[in-house]
C-alpha cells in the first residue's frame, strides 16, 4: 500500500440522507472535485446551482426500472474498484473510456427506518439498497485509492485532510472510513435479514447476523481492565439505549446495564394503574414496590433493603415528581431512570451533578417480542424475550387453603418480580412491596434462606418487633424440587405461595403446604433468568 495522500479529482455522491450535502458538494467543488451523482441527490446539488454530472452521463446508460439499475455498471465499479499504480488497471481503463472515481459518499435507502414506521413488505423491499452496498464494498476494499464515506457525520474529516493535504485523502483516513463502511454494510444487511426471519416465522434461520451503531465509548468494561463501547441495535425499545440523558457523570458498563435489569423490571408494572419503583444493585432488584404515589413506592422499595440501595438503580413507572425526586436525592443512588420528569424534579436532581437521570419517553411493554442474545466461548445464544406475564397466566390452587384476596394480589406482584431476578429466586411480599429477596443461588433453599435474612436486617435496622417476612407471601420462579425451599419460606412468616409446579415431587411439596396450612397456587410458566 502507499503511504502517499490520494488526490480527490472525481466524487460520486448518492445519499437518501441529505443532512449537510449542499455544504459539503459546495467544499468539494472548492477543492476542485469534479462531482457525479444520482437522482435525487443529484437534482439537490443543481438545485443549489453546483456543478453536477448525471451518473447516466458516466455509463451511458439511463437509470431504469424504477430506479433499481443505475449504478451497477463496469464505468462506475471499474472507477472504484480500478488500482492506480496498476499498468494492466490503467490500460483496461483508458481501453473502456473508464475514468477512476476517488471518493465514493454513500448513505443507504432507510431500510431499517420504513421498517420502524410500520411500513408494508413491498415498501421494506424496494427500501433494500442493492447499488449502494456494491459500491461502499467496491470502494472500501480498494481504499488505498479511494476514499469512501456512508454517513454525513465524516464530511468534515474528509474536508479537513483536503485542505490540510491539498486537496488530498490520507491512506490513515481512508483505511478508517473503509472498515467503517464495511461495518455499516454488516449492520444493514443484518437488519435486513433478521427483518426477513420475523417476516417467515423464522425462530432458528441457518444464519444469525447482529448490527449495531456505537452509542458510546466507555471508560473501561465491568472491571477497569476491560475494554468496552455500548451499542445500538435496530430494536426501537424504550429503554437506557433510547433514552435521553438529562444530566449527570457518562454512564459506565454497569450502570447501563443495571438501568436496563431497573427498567425492564419497571415496565411489568402498569403505570395506569399504580405507581412503582425498582431498585436494582448488581443487576438484582434489591427493592421492589407498588405504591399510591411514586414517593410511597419509593419508601416502600427503600425499606426492602435500605444497605444494598446505596449506590443503586431507581428505575420508575411514571414522571419523576418533586416529591420522589427529593426522596430518592437523599441517598447516594447512580442513576434514576423514569419515563419523564417535571421541571421541579429536574432541578431537584440537579443539586446532585453527579447522579444520572434518564429519561426514556414510555416503558417498555412486557408482552413485546423481541429476541435476547447472550455470548458464549465461540458462540451466541439467541432466545425470544420472555414476555410472559402473570396476569396473563391461568392460576391454579393446588393446595386446600385458598388464597385470600390480599395473598392472591401480593403472590401476583411477588411473581412479577419473580421474573426479573437471578435463578435460584425467592421473593417475600406483603402490601405490594418486596420485604426479602434472595437471587442467583446454586439452591433454592439458600435463596429462601438468605431472602429471610436480610429481612431480618432490615427489622434490625428499622427497629421492627419482628421481620415483615411474617404473613408475607412468596414466589419462586421455578418449581420447588423438595418440599425443603418452601417450608424455609414457611419457616420465615410466609403464608401463601406462588411457584411454576411441575417437578416430580409435586405431591410431596403440596402435602407439605397442606400440613403447614398455607396456600399454594401453580402458574405452569417458569422464570429462570441467568
């Protein structure tokens, strides 16, 4: 490869995005840069009274079929794709009447926002880009010579090495804007293609292809030895990646993805029907409540376990008000995460420059498909979204007590959680408020165990007569393999149970309700969450 800048002669620009076109063809004609186009970019550029040559007036051939065949053609790729200091090139060039093309400026057909707008399959096809793709690759593989830009946000580095190389392109620039362009053609076609497994019920298609664009660079992964960027991905859910940022430090590895665990467990509460809050340390809720306003959900998450909030997640389902707002302020908390705020409340948080608020616009829904992907050594686990809720479920009473109408409310909620905590999950619930939770065990009985613990913590700390585990209901998000994990529930106050069912002792587990005279209720649907 040569090192020597590559002088920028001829330029062909065919953008859907037009942000900063006029500008930048203006710049290039300065620099002396003979322009080419296509269609509508081409119509913008005369428009703006700029010299334009129509690419038709390249191949000699006119654009046709709607468009579809315009720029695939041997003037245009042999123009990319030809290699400068090549005798045999240069020959076949100057044989065809093929004049070389040195800087290539493509932004692609919108597939991906026509599919986000709800668009119908005809109009997503013909929204598939096919020239453009060819010549971003053309060009980005001969980038020795050509330089290749597919979005307006590098129009100003190509400006400034033009005019600080005399009207040249770098070979340190150009290889930059070449692995850009290659990644932008892998995160197109990935849209494509995953666009096209939903559209045919695909659940396992023969290839599985991911694309994202850099939101941010971070400071390190989750340990300062890490390296690590967070992404976007085409998915349009309400959430940290689509949320606005207020104020606040640069969010870091962990806080994103504990704002992601905070929210999503946020959005099972429906916000039109009770406030609620989440808080979430380490990827766990350690706090959880429904409340008559956000300030009693808050309170009643915080009571929870008040030592493990410190340094947390809230996450909210309603506007952040003044009085939450002044609440949440008062303990050391890293990011608050809610649909919107009032301008009281925002000032409110302000006063802490360092605390992140988020604010995401809606919840995101619960039911929603969607897919999960998790990394493996030389693999990538791909799973649906479990969107299954508990209000959706067809409870069963399997034991001789039936639940009272306040259990069967609590074991509701306890379940919901339930679903966003790690396996092995046990959650103790009473008056719609988490009162001990134990996540991520290798046994269920030392969930239940460690849950009851730390609510006896927390009766210590709020000087309590006994834990609130006492009448409580709980939850488990798998079935019990042993009659043990439940009765250590029953053991710490519960009354009532809510589990998946279905282990082959099922029997045993039920007598063992039944004996202790608590309820039991079967929701025949799992939430295991590693």
């Amino acid at each position: 490869m040569s090192p020597t800048p590559r002088r920028v002669t001829r330029a062909l620009l065919s953008v859907s995005d037009k942000t900063g076109l006029i500008d930048f063809a203006r710049a290039l004609v300065g620099h002396g840069v003979e322009l080419v186009s296509t269609g509508g970019t081409a119509k913008a550029i005369a428009a703006a009274s700029l010299p334009v040559k129509d690419v038709s007036d390249l191949t000699g051939f006119p654009e046709m079929m709607d468009g579809r065949v315009k720029t695939l053609h041997p003037k245009v790729h042999g123009g990319l794709l030809a290699i400068r200091d090549n005798a045999e090139h240069k020959q076949a060039m100057a044989d065809h009447g093929i004049a070389q093309i040195d800087l290539l400026v493509v932004n692609l057909y919108p597939f991906e926002a026509t599919v986000d707008k709800g668009a119908g399959y005809e109009d997503c096809i013909e929204n598939i880009d096919i020239g453009g793709p060819a010549m971003i690759r053309a060009a980005a593989k001969n980038h020795d010579d050509v330089a290749v830009v597919v979005e307006a946000n590098d129009y100003q580095a190509v400006l400034d090495e033009l005019a600080a190389n005399n009207g040249a392109t770098t070979l340190s620039l150009r290889k930059r804007l070449a692995a850009k362009a290659y990644a932008r053609t892998a995160a197109y076609d990935a849209a494509i293609s995953n666009w096209f497994a939903l559209q045919l019920e695909l659940d396992a298609p023969d290839f599985r292809a991911i694309g994202g664009r850099l939101l941010q660079s971070l400071r390190y992964g989750e340990n300062p030895h890490q390296k690590a960027a967070f992404y976007a991905t085409p998915e349009k859910r309400p959430g940290v990646a689509t949320a606005r940022q207020v104020q606040g430090k640069e969010l870091s590895y962990n806080n994103i993805n504990d704002t992601d665990a905070a929210y999503e467990a946020v959005g099972e509460f429906d916000a039109q029907r009770t406030a609620a809050c989440v808080i979430v340390k380490h990827a766990n809720p350690c706090g959880v409540a429904e409340g008559a306003s956000l300030l009693d959900a808050c309170q009643k998450a915080l009571a929870c376990d008040s030592v493990s909030a410190f340094g947390g997640i809230v996450a909210l389902n309603r506007t952040l008000d003044a009085e939450a707002a002044r609440a949440i302020t008062e303990i050391f908390t890293e990011v608050i995460i809610a649909p919107d705020a009032t301008a009281e409340a925002i000032a409110i948080v302000a006063a802490k420059k360092n605390l992140r608020l988020l604010l995401a616009g809606s919840l995101p829904d619960p039911r929603a498909t969607g897919l999960t992907y998790k990394t493996v050594a030389g693999g990538l686990l791909v799973q649906s979204r479990d969107n299954a809720v508990v209000d959706d479920m067809a409870l069963k009473v399997v034991t001789k007590r039936q639940p009272t109408e306040a259990e069967l409310r609590d074991l509701k909620f306890a379940f919901r959680v339930g679903k966003h905590v790690k396996s092995n999950t046990i959650i103790y619930a009473k008056d719609l408020a988490t009162v001990g939770i134990g996540a991520g065990q290798m046994s269920r009985v030392d969930s239940a165990r460690i849950a009851a613990r730390k609510a006896q913590d927390a009766a210590e700390a709020m000087k309590l007569a006994a834990p609130m585990t006492k009448g409580s209901v709980v939850a488990s998000d798998a079935f019990f393999p042993f009659a043990d994990g439940m009765l250590a529930c029953i053991e710490a106050g519960a009354t009532a149970v809510i589990q998946p069912g279905g282990s082959v002792r099922d029997d045993e587990v039920i007598k063992a309700a039944d004996d202790a005279g608590i309820a039991m209720v079967f929701t025949g649907t799992r939430h295991f969450r590693h």
